[in-house]
C-alpha cells in the first residue's frame, strides 16, 4: 500500500474544492473517491492477509479528521467503510476471500440495526428487509447487514449480520438531511436472497468472537472493541468538522485584517477574538481527549488485554462530551464569520449543519454514555448491554 498519511495531504485540495458539489449531489466526487481508493484510505483496518494496512485506529481516525476538514460527509465515508471492513475479520477467511481476493479496493458498507430477516427452509437460509441510510452503499461491492433469525414458526430468536453482494441488493433514494448530504443516501432493500452459511455471523458466533479478542493470536487490529471503534467513526468526523471551520474563519478574518483596520473599538475585535480562542480551545481539547483514549486503548490490544469497564465507560463519555466540544465551537465560529457565515457554501456553515446532523445519531447521545460513566465511577454493576453498541 501506499503511504496512506502523505498521500491523502496531497488530496486535500481536491476533497476541499469538491466539497460544496459533494453537497449538491449528495455524493463525493468520482475523482475524490478515486483518489483516496488510490491511497489506501479505504483498506486501513482491511486484514493485511487481503491487501490491507491493518493500520491503528488512531492513524485512521486521525486521517478521517483530516479528511472531514475539507469534506465531513466524504470523511464520514471513509471512517464508515473502513469499520465495515474490519467487521469482516470476524466473519472468517471464506467470507474475506469473497470480498477481497479478486478485487482488494472492493468498499464494505453496514447497516447492523436488525431490521431485516433471516429464515430458513428446506433450500437455505433467505434474507429479505429494508436497512435505512446506509452509509458508502453508493461505492461499495459489498454489505454486512443485520437482520433477526427466525425460527420455523416466524418468531425471533437472535440477531444476525450477513454479508451481501451489491448485485442482490436494491437501493431506493432515502430523505435529504440538513446536513452530511452524502451519507446515508439511500436505502438498502433485500428480498429473498439465499445466502451462504459462511457469509452469516450469529449473535453466538459474535459472542464467541469477543471472548477470543484478547488473544495474542488474533491480529492487535482486531483485539479492539466494535463499540469503542464505531462510535469513534461517528464522532471524529465531527471533530475533522470543527477544525476545517476553524480554519475557515482564520483565513476569513486574516484577509486584510478587516476588524482591525475598519475602524471598530478594540473591545468589539475582542470579543471576537475571545470566541475564536474559546472555540480552539474547544476543539484542542476534543482531540486531545480522543487520541489519548485511541493511545490507551491501542496499548490494552497490544497487551492482549480487556479493557476495563471504567475505561471503556470513560472512552464513550468522551467520545459523546467531545462531539458537544466541537458542536458548541462551530456555534461560536459562526456568530463570529458575520454574514459570510451563514451563506449556504461558506465552509463554517456546512460544517455547523454537518456537525449538528452527526451529533444527533443515537451513538453520540450525551445522556446515556455519560451517566454511565458515573454509574462505573460510582461503583454500580454495569449491565453488559448497556455497553454494547448503539447501531
């Protein structure tokens, strides 16, 4: 693979300047896609077995952040697809070896709310269901749905993925949002399609998979949490957002050095400038909050270690209150970009809709991870569910 961390700087221009048609069409453009299927974005946490990095996932989100800088929604793509593709690791080689082996740039998009289901008869095992919003399923080859077994009598009996090529799958135009106009674009239909054993992962199967994480014999890549990593994908997105906007209204307010040369009071420039340092303040400390947590939780992988519920329960309250960082410094940035700020392609307006979008997905609910923290930090037993993740 390429140099993924260099390659994806020289980009940034491309992924800048594409960023208000990315909007317009709700799609990235195919040439910024190109690009960073080029550069290896895609195959960060693909198993290095199947033409991936296998890189950390501190070095991807920190690649995700700067993406969203320039583009939230393509950044958004990059960190979803890439989690989609670790989930395949625990499907098994048989299931890797149908995504990867004849096309190793192949995208994995998910969609693991079980909204779909999975019956058997006498001829296999038959999906059918509509998953909502599904993110890269624009781009991708193949999907890992979640769905709900059946058993013969119709009723449920466990939660299931299943791994689904794109040519069994239909795709219908979903709602416009405010916000992240890119994401989760369509809809995703399935009706009635075999599938093989071995593209199916049991709510058993996954079980037995988290048990086994902390062995030394499974890559360090995969001793990580699915929670810990989704939730991730839908936080430093946002994060990426603040920073582009924070750039954004520095480059505003540098032209000409308006404030200062139009004659205002210095007290009205420094209330400006007050906002502005608060807002970096914001954001500084939402990535310094995330990379710690990423470092900590790489070196509990490295060790073959589980994580702790008290650090577990730490890592979502900070993951959610630096989603809030970010949100209440894009607000700040922009009262302060005065009326250019709140022109529809001005660069600190789309990352306010953006970041207000994210922040409502039910992984970056505030009540509920951080009261659960206080739970851990009070002494409280923590219920195993209440710790899984909220997709």
């Amino acid at each position: 693979m390429p140099s993924t961390t260099q390659s994806i700087a020289d980009l940034m221009p491309a992924i800048a300047g594409a960023a208000v048609e990315t909007e317009r069409t709700r799609t990235p453009s195919r040439t910024v896609m190109a690009s960073l299927v080029d550069a290896g974005a895609f195959r960060m946490l693909q198993p290095r077995a199947f033409g991936g990095g296998e890189s950390t996932p501190l070095e991807l989100f920190s690649t995700v952040r700067e993406i969203s800088s320039a583009c939230t929604s393509t950044g958004w793509i990059v960190a979803a697809t890439n989690v989609s593709a670790w989930l395949i690791f625990g499907f098994g080689d048989d299931a890797a070896r149908d995504v990867w082996e004849a096309t190793p740039d192949a995208l994995v998009a998910a969609a693991v709310m079980p909204t779909g289901q999975l019956r058997r008869d006498r001829t296999g095992l038959h999906l059918s269901g509509r998953w909502r919003s599904v993110t890269g399923s624009a781009h991708c080859e193949w999907l890992v749905l979640g769905t709900l077994v059946l058993n013969a009598d119709g009723a449920p009996v466990e939660h299931a993925q299943v791994l689904v090529p794109r040519s069994d799958v239909r795709f219908v135009d979903a709602p416009r949002t405010v916000g992240l106009a890119a994401v989760g674009c369509q809809d995703v239909v399935v009706e009635d399609v075999r599938i093989p054993l071995w593209r199916v992962s049991s709510q058993r199967h996954r079980s037995a998979t988290e048990q086994a994480r902390h062995r030394r014999s499974i890559p360090m890549l995969y001793r990580h949490s699915v929670t810990a990593l989704y939730c991730a994908a839908v936080a430093v997105p946002l994060i990426g957002a603040a920073q582009g906007a924070y750039r954004a209204v520095l480059d505003q307010w540098n032209v000409a050095n308006r404030l200062t040369q139009s004659g205002r009071m210095m007290v009205e420039a420094e209330a400006i400038h007050a906002e502005i340092g608060r807002a970096a303040f914001e954001i500084e400390t939402a990535v310094l909050h995330l990379e710690r947590d990423l470092t900590e939780l790489q070196g509990l992988a490295a060790k073959s270690k589980r994580v702790p519920i008290d650090t577990f329960t730490r890592v979502r309250r900070n993951q959610v209150l630096s989603v809030r960082l970010a949100e209440g410094a894009v607000d700040r940035l922009v009262k302060v970009a005065g009326r250019d700020g709140v022109t529809m392609d001005h660069p600190v307006q789309r990352a306010w809709r953006d970041i207000h979008t994210g922040a409502s997905n039910r992984a970056n609910r505030e009540i509920d991870a951080v009261a659960i923290s206080a739970r851990a930090a009070l002494g409280f037993d923590i219920e195993h569910s209440e710790v899984r993740p909220v997709i």
